[in-house]
C-alpha cells in the first residue's frame, strides 16, 4: 500500500510508533485523502485506470494468487492500517477479522469490488506488520 500511493501521499510509520503518533497520522489530512482515494481510479481521467485498491493487490499477489480471499485479505489489511481505532503498528489476527467480517456483510460497491478484483491472502498468522 505504502509503495503505490507513495511517501508524499502515504507518509510511513516506523516500528513501536506511540499511539498518539499514529493517532495523529491516522488524523492527519494526508492520510485521510490517501484513505479516500482507496477505491478511486490513479488516473481519474482515464477509463481503463486501476483502482489504487486494485494497484495493492496486484502487486500483493502473482496473478495465480488473486482470488476472493486473498483480495478481501488484502482490502482488510488496507482498512485496518486506516482504522482510526486501531492505533498500533502492527497489524494482527484480531483487527484483520474485524475488517474481514465487516468487508464480507458490507454494502455491494464493496463486494462487487471484490468479485471484480478476484483476490484475498489465505494466511493465518499472529501480527503482521504494516511498518515502513
């Protein structure tokens, strides 16, 4: 996610940043248009444009690996990152089944966009780390 907007669009966090600095950063206007924009076309001018949510997960995932799940894993990932909730760095087992859950029962936009987008990660793990 950090690669495809970019540090000037998505500033990194590093390991063990204190709650309020991430706090802030999930607050910051930077963050919040970069959140914004997650399902948004790069080029808006152009029809054909990728999604930056469709740019993540192809570069996530070899396209053997795009499925439903992995693409929703992905989504997942990218939700919890933003989740002003969510203040640590890490990103574990818990927060990924909350925003898995919530992307599965969520409005159609969003899975249409997972059945376009074909993909989720098929990983059990217990912290994943979103760090730059």
């Amino acid at each position: 996610m950090f690669a495809t907007f970019g540090a000037v669009q998505l500033p990194p966090l590093r390991d063990k940043t204190p709650q309020e600095v991430v706090r802030q950063w999930k607050q910051s206007p930077t963050v919040q248009a970069a959140h914004a924009m997650l399902y948004e076309k790069i080029n808006p001018t152009d029809i054909n444009s990728k999604t930056y949510m469709k740019a993540i997960v192809e570069s996530s995932f070899t396209d053997e690996e795009i499925t439903e799940a992995n693409s929703l894993f992905a989504q997942a990932v990218c939700e919890a990152i933003f989740d002003p909730e969510h203040l640590s760095t890490n990103i574990d087992a818990n927060i990924i089944d909350k925003w898995y859950k919530k992307l599965r029962s969520s409005s159609p936009e969003v899975c249409c966009f997972i059945y376009l987008f074909n993909n989720v990660w098929l990983c059990l793990f217990n912290n994943f780390s979103f760090l730059a």
